[in-house]
C-alpha cells in the first residue's frame, strides 16, 4: 500500500497474459486500476543502478511528469533520479 509508482526496464512490466489466470495484462489491472499507481516502462536504469552501487545510496526523489494530454492514458516522460 506504500508503492507511490512502478518502474522497469521492460515494455509491458510484466508478463502478457498470466500463465496463471490467464488474465491479460494482470498487474496493469491490479495497480494501474485497482490501486492507482502510475506505471513508467522502458526505462534506462542501468546507469541508475550502477551509481547507487559506487556510492551506496539507494534512495532518490523520483521525478516524471507526463504531457498534458485531455484524456490521455499515457503519455512519455522526462525522468529524474534525485538523489
């Protein structure tokens, strides 16, 4: 319930269709939908990680503010690690 968004570096977050329920899409469902929690996908964490591990901080202020599209579903972003 502390989740205040949701990051990879993959294009869909997550599988495709469940190889459980079957569901399509499952955790777009489950918080996207459910729990409102903004999804950022392809993102380039490789530098990210690599940082946090030279000087051990892990913590950072992310920033993504979307375009102002009326009615949009999703939009790209400029992303800020700050840490």
């Amino acid at each position: 319930m502390e989740i205040p968004s949701f990051s990879t570096d993959t294009i869909a977050n997550e599988q495709t269709t469940s190889s459980v329920s079957n569901v399509f899409l499952p955790l777009h469902g489950a918080l996207l939908r459910n729990l409102g929690i903004p999804f950022n996908e392809i993102c380039w964490l490789k530098d990210l990680a690599e940082d946090s591990a030279k000087d051990g901080q892990y913590d950072f202020l992310f920033v993504g503010a979307p375009l102002k599209i009326v009615g949009g579903t999703g939009s790209p972003v400029n992303p800020l690690a700050i840490k």
